[in-house]
C-alpha cells in the first residue's frame, strides 16, 4: 500500500516551571507554560523521519502532544512518536515511543510493542497523549485521551527500547510512519517542578489513597550532613508524628527510613550535596507497611527497608493524602512526585493457541441489534431508550421481558446499567454463538447495596445460560456496603454467579467490600461463601476484573468437560484465597484452563492467629468430595502472573495443589498436566511452602520463588502422585529451597538449571529423598541432581527496574534453552515476564525474567 501524507505540526514548549501552588491530583501533572514555537513538517508522501529538537531531559519529565491519525488500523496504519537522544533516523533511535498500528494504539516495552488496556482508534479522531519519562531508571507509562473519552493507561513503568537502555539524556521528539500518517500539535515537554524544603512544614496534596499504592520522586540534597524528610501523611503535617512513612537525610551522611521502633536502612547508601536520589514506596495502607528503595543518579537500586511497619503514631491510620517534607538542617528539593496503584500489570501475552481468547477489554459498549437502558426506578418516559428514560431493574428480572419478540431483551441486545443500582439481577435468557446479551456499565454506574445475597443469587445470577457478556465498561462497580467486622452483616455473598454459563464473558469490572475484614479476632464469617466470581462451564472468560476485600475471590467448581476458561489481567487482593479451582467430581475431565498475566497480592487481613481458621493461598486445587481421587486436567497453564504483598502469618503457599492420602482431596490424578512458568512468587511471612504440590504432573519452569527469611520455611515442597520437572528457576529466602521425592523425578536432567540463594542452612537447605543437608555440592553428589545449577546460599540477585537481573546475578545464563517447547499454548515461553524474546539458540536466564 502507498504511503499516504504524514503532517506534523508540533508547538513546542522551550522550558520550565510553575510555582509549586499546585495540588497533585494521582498521577504526574502534565506542566504547560508559556513560551511556543511552531515546526512545519513532511510534506507527502516522503517516507522520512521528522525530528524536532527539544529541550535536553536527565531526570523525570513529562511531554504530551495531540495526535490524529489519518488511516484505519484496517487500512494499515503504521506510524511511531517518541523521543531520542538526538535525530532518529531509525526506530531503534527511538528510546520511549507509542505507535499507531494494525492492534491500536500500543508502546514499545524493551523489544516489543504492548499495551496494558487495548485501545482502538479512528481516522480524524484526536487523541491526547501523555508520556511520563525516568530516565535514570529508564521507565515511562503512557496515557491516552481519546477525544469525548475517559483516559486509558495503556503503559506504566515500560522498559525503554533494549537499544536505548543505558541512554542519559533525550534531547529530540520524533516522528515516523510507514503506512498512513498522523498529524501532530500541541507538543509540550517539561520536568516536574523542584520544590524546596523548609521550616515549617510543606506538603503537596495528592489523591487520597486507602489500599495498595506507590510514590515515587526525586530529591536532591542540597547540604551535606543535613537532617530533612520526606513522607506521606494524612493531612498536612504539623510535626513528624504526622508522617506514616518517610524517608531521611541524615546528618550522618547516609540515607535511612522510619519504622515503628525507629530510623533504619537494610542498605547503607550515601549521600552528596547536589546530587539526585529516585526514590520509590511502596505502600500498604491496610497493613500499615511499606517498602522503599533509592536509585542514585547514575547508580543502581539500593532497598531501603522492606514491608517495615508504619510509624508507631500512624499504626492504625487509613488514608494518606499528603506528600510532605521538612528540613531543620539544610535543605532538600522535591520533584516528580508520583502516585500510582502499587499493581505492576503484566505484558499482554503472546498469544497461545486460538483456542485462548485475546485480551480485549472494552472501554465503550459494543454495538448490537438494540439497546435496553435500566436503571434502579424507571427515569423519564420509561422507554428505556436512554439513561434519561430507563426501564427499572424489574423489568431486567422479569422472565416475560425476555425472548425475540419487539422490545424484549434477545440476542444482540446490550443491557445498560445506569447510575445506582441497588437489587440484585437475574439474567433470564440467552444470548446466541456470536451474537450474546451484553451487560454494560455506564460510566459510573454501580450495583450497591448493603448485602449482595450468596450462592444461588449474587449481586448478579447467570448459572445456567449461555452467551452473556457482563461489561464493566470504564468504571464499573458491584459492591457490599455493611458485610464485614463490626458492620450491619457478617454473611456469605456473591458478586457474580455464573456456574454451568457456556460462552460467557466477565470483564472490565471492580467488585469491591463483599467482606471488609479488619481484626484477627473476627471468625465469624466461612470465607469460602464470600466470591468476587463463581463461575464454571465452557468457553468463559473472566478478566482485567478488580477484585478485593473478599473470602475465595475467583472460584470454580468445574464439572465433567469443562474447558477453554480464560482468567486474565485481573488484580485481586486483601482476600484469603485468589483463585479456587475445584474438580467437583471424581474422574472428570477438564480443560484446558489459562490464568495469566494476574496480580495476586496481600492476604494478611484475613489472618487469625494461632487459631489459623482461615489459610491462605494464591491458587488452592481440590476436588469433592472427601477421598476422591481427584479428576483428570488435561492442561492448566500459569503463566506471567506475580503473587506478593503482604501475605500474612496462616498463609499455606502461592500455590497448593492438595494430595490424596486418608480423608484427602486431591487436585487431580497423576496425569494431569499443570504447566507454570514466568511467575514471581513470594511469600513476606513463613510458609508451609511457597510452592506446595501433592497431586498432578509438574511443569515448573523460569519461575522467581523467593521466602520471607532465609532461617525459616519452605521454597519448593512437591511431593506428587505424577512426575516433576523443575527447571531454569530462580530460588531462594527459605531455609528448606527444595523438598522432593525421588520417585517423582522421571530423570535426573528434570530438575536442574535453576538457581538457588540465600538459605542460611538452620533446617538443611536440600531435602530429597533421605538427603538432607545443607551443602549443595553434598546434594547434587548424592542426588545427581541440578547438576548445571548455581547456587549462591547467602545472596539473593536484584532485578533492575526493567525487570532484568543486576549485571554478575547468578541467573544470567543458568538456563537451559527450552524453545522446543514454545509453540501453541506454550509460545509464551519464549517470551519473559518483560516481553523480551527469549534467544531460539544458547543459554537462557534463570527466572522469570
């Protein structure tokens, strides 16, 4: 196809700042000032770059622009816009761009392009673009405004391209398409603004957050031996008792944190007058913890403190809001404040075989034969032809209001949600192959109520049907309003049901409070009977769902032949368990599952004590009832997932796969194949074992398994009715690494290839068979075992932000190659947990990245 006309028109902004009056509002503002000139660009139909210089960048900044795509995705569109240190005359000039491409608007991650929410365009359509850039850490997220639309993040925390991975500064803003062309205006780039500490206090205003959540920034000393903080509190500050979590310049020279028992630093890092620190927090309200980590300029991540308590004045704070800062010695300037969910989302996957549904969420409701709107009461005329005029929620449970007659809800009928709900709903037909009911939240519609009812009804009942699709659009919310400790109820509840549901889809969706659990004490609620989603049958898709304060957050309780079930994208926390798949018959058949690209995190909240009620786990596989031998998977597959947070004290593992054995129920028999593989777990307090398998063959590859402390609990516990293989993973941070039999060990090259740390050896680190020692070299000679694995028993590697292994880990080239198994459900393999491709010939990294 020629190349159509590329048109540039860029007002570009020269320099600085504004004054720092302003509030933070979540993330990076986008800074615009004064000064503008104009660039004339291409004229058609020249296949040639177009660069524009701006003002050199060393830090954190931001740029925005507005772009309008002239060609289709189905027309080829093919055009990039980002920023290089110098001219770009090739893509790999290119260290941060976003393309408009055949998949929508999508950004380069490293080596390949991804997007964290699929985003479709039109020709003649505006789009608002912002990029907030690290260069010292060589990150940058991305958000994209389409015109009359919310903002999508569609990158955060993306490498920059492998080629520019080291680069120190960008000094030019490029532009170039293959196919078609985009017009562009309103370039503006600028850094955050510095601002300077002083006595009193100073604090800069920021969303307030409740949950999970990260800030970073970036501040420079401006004296050495001086004594300033930085931390977050929830109003401004009148002293240091205010401050939750901070962070120092000491007047010793270094670098240190507060906890509830004082100033500490796991790393001792230095500081100079002038000099820039990145700082980042990660931050957990509802544990009242937090992690922190400081990059000098020019130098590598250094950890602070990990999962540390909160200032023993803040112990029970539940918001924070404020950014805050002071200084009784010297001074300190404060810039590229951050504040973001705490989520690390994962790279859209390569796609397995076609059987697995790609990710496509869905920002705007689809299009359909017709639209129904409701709403709690009937609005204006009661047609349901709009928002303004909507049918109520009866006449959605009505069964007669159902069916193929005019004005009934049938195939292609899309159902929208509109404003507060507060009744529960029951789907009362089907949709048809291709062609399903859709359910639609309108932009901040919600289904609220005190008490969602539990199994057999749920805030919203699908069991039985077929071809339904539950769309949570934008903003979509079901939610409980007084289940939880000392609150109106302490009941079981159900977000959604949809056990037995053929060609169902569940997507887009925030499902929050169905049980708000706050003391250890509180065993009154059984938390399998509280469920974000209970789902089963075939062809379903549950995903890019948020899911929190919950018993059992996505459960399945799978019948004979179910199969083709999808979980993707979503995050789930402050829950017991994340994901419950259940065999609910001995002997069945099931499969194939895919869960992937999940975020699993922060189970203390359902903590008891000694008394242990409630153990938690990321994924628990079982079968009913009591003594079965467990049913047959034909392929589950775990891939690009990250279970951590805080996981609490009565946590059995990241994964458990229940054994047979008297009374027992099993996951599965011998043969049934689960396939797990790029996943990060850990665990911030002792475990039975992060990894605990008893039942079903293993494929356990290019995993990160790292323990709470390397003088207590278990990495690897796998004891299984089937064979094991145990390759190319990194493992450490328990004082039992692995704990096998060699019964299951079909040869001896099954397990090897991986590398193991940190294990100080009090209860011996291998455990196989009758060995049991802490040597490692005691254990391959007595196993044959992990005869090409690394062991490093007092070093855990770093990863860089990027995501790759500090240069000199022990995980570089430590694994096998195993691309011979990269294709169908396996391709993505081949690619790690960053989105780089994995080399077809030589050595691989050991872990998941």
């Amino acid at each position: 196809m020629r190349v159509q006309s590329l048109t540039l028109v860029l007002c570009l902004l020269s320099s600085l700042l504004l004054s720092i009056g302003c509030s933070y509002q979540g993330q990076i503002p986008l800074l615009r000032v004064a000064n503008s000139q104009s660039f004339k660009g291409l004229a058609s139909p020249n296949l040639t770059w177009s660069n524009v210089t701006v003002a050199s960048q060393s830090g954190v900044f931001t740029a925005s622009f507005t772009a309008v795509p002239t060609t289709s995705a189905a027309s080829g569109e093919d055009s990039v816009i980002g920023f290089s240190n110098g001219s770009a005359s090739t893509y790999s000039s290119l260290a941060v761009n976003v393309r408009f491409g055949v998949n929508g608007i999508d950004a380069m991650n490293g080596s390949g392009y991804q997007t964290l929410k699929s985003l479709s365009y039109s020709p003649g359509t505006s789009y608002l673009v912002e990029f907030v850039i690290n260069i010292p850490s060589h990150v940058f997220s991305v958000y994209v405004t389409p015109q009359g639309q919310s903002q999508v993040l569609i990158a955060q925390n993306f490498g920059f391209r492998t080629t520019q991975a080291t680069v120190a500064s960008l000094n030019n803003f490029a532009s170039y398409s293959d196919i078609g062309g985009v017009t562009i205006s309103n370039l503006q780039a600028s850094p955050p603004p510095g601002v300077t500490s002083t006595v009193p206090w100073q604090s800069i205003a920021v969303a307030s957050q409740n949950g999970s959540f990260t800030l970073q920034f970036d501040a420079v000393p401006n004296a050495n031996a001086m004594d300033g903080v930085i931390g977050l509190s929830q109003n401004p500050p009148a002293g240091y008792g205010d401050l939750a979590a901070n962070i120092r310049f000491n007047p010793t020279g270094t670098i240190d944190i507060m906890t509830s028992t004082g100033y500490q630093a796991a790393t001792s890092v230095s500081y100079g007058a002038g000099k820039s620190y990145h700082f980042r927090l990660d931050v957990n309200i509802p544990a009242h913890t937090y992690s922190a980590y400081v990059t000098p300029a020019g130098g590598a991540q250094a950890t602070l403190g990990t999962n540390v308590t909160f200032r023993a004045t803040q112990s029970t704070v539940a918001s924070l809001a404020h950014v805050a800062f002071e200084a009784d010695v010297g001074s300190e300037t404060i810039s590229g404040v951050a504040v973001s969910n705490s989520i690390q989302p994962m790279p859209t996957p390569t796609p397995g075989p076609t059987s697995v549904p790609t990710p496509v969420p869905t920002p705007v409701p689809p299009t359909g034969s017709q639209n129904i709107f409701v709403s709690q009461t009937a609005t204006g005329n009661g047609s349901g032809a709009s928002c303004a005029n909507s049918r109520p929620v009866g006449f959605f449970n009505s069964a007669s209001n159902w069916g193929a007659g005019a004005g009934q809800i049938s195939a292609g009928t899309i159902v929208h949600f509109c404003g507060t709900i507060s009744s529960p709903l029951a789907v009362q037909g089907n949709g048809a192959v291709g062609n399903p009911v859709t359910i639609f939240f309108e932009i901040n519609s919600k289904i609220s109520m005190p008490l969602c009812p539990g199994r057999g009804t749920g805030c919203i009942y699908l069991t039985g049907k077929s071809n339904i699709v539950v769309d949570g659009g934008t903003n979509g919310i079901i939610e409980n309003t007084g289940n939880g400790t000392g609150r109106q109820y302490a009941s079981g509840s159900y977000g959604i049901e949809a056990d037995s549901c053929t060609n169902c889809e569940i997507r887009n969706l925030t499902i929050q409070n169905l049980y708000v659990r706050t003391s250890t004490s509180d065993i009154s609620i059984d938390q399998t009977a509280v469920r974000c989603v209970d789902f089963s049958g075939s062809n379903v898709s549950v995903h890019n769902n948020i899911c929190h304060d919950a018993g059992w957050a996505l459960t399945n309780g799978f019948k004979n032949g179910d199969g083709n079930i999808s979980i993707y994208g979503n995050d789930v926390y402050n829950i017991d368990h994340g994901w419950v798949p259940v065999a609910n018959a001995p002997g069945i058949n099931i499969g194939a599952v895919y869960f992937y690209g999940n975020h699993i995190h922060d189970y203390a909240n359902w903590d008891s004590g000694a008394a242990d009620v409630y153990h938690h786990d990321g994924i628990h596989c079982f079968s009913t009832p009591v003594g079965t031998t467990g049913g047959h998977w034909s392929n589950v597959y775990v891939y690009n997932n990250r279970f951590d947070g805080n996981t609490g004290g009565n946590i059995t593992g990241q994964i458990f796969l229940e054994g047979a054995g008297s009374g027992g129920t099993p996951c599965g028999d011998a043969t049934s194949q689960f396939w797990i593989f790029n996943n990060v777990f850990t665990a911030s307090q002792a475990d039975n074992g992060i990894i605990w398998v008893a039942t079903t063959t293993l494929n356990f590859f290019n995993n990160i398994v790292l323990g709470h402390s390397p003088s207590d609990s278990t990495c690897l516990s796998i004891h299984s009715n089937g064979k094991v293989k145990i390759q190319n993973n990194a493992v450490g941070g328990c004082n039992q690494l692995i704990s096998a039999s060699p019964t299951e060990i079909a040869s001896l090259g099954d397990v090897d290839h991986n590398s193991y740390m940190d294990c100080t050896g009090s209860y011996n680190c291998f455990w196989v068979g009758t060995t049991d020692t802490a040597s490692f070299t005691g254990y391959q000679s007595a196993t044959g075992l992990d005869a090409h694995s690394t062991s490093n028993l007092s070093y855990v590697p770093l990863l860089e932000l990027t995501g790759w292994p500090q240069t000199g880990s022990p995980l570089l080239g430590t694994g096998m190659n195993l691309s011979s198994l990269c294709s169908g459900a396996l391709a993505p393999l081949c690619v790690d947990l960053g989105g780089h491709p994995r080399p077809t010939s030589g050595s691989w990294d050991a872990g998941s990245y």
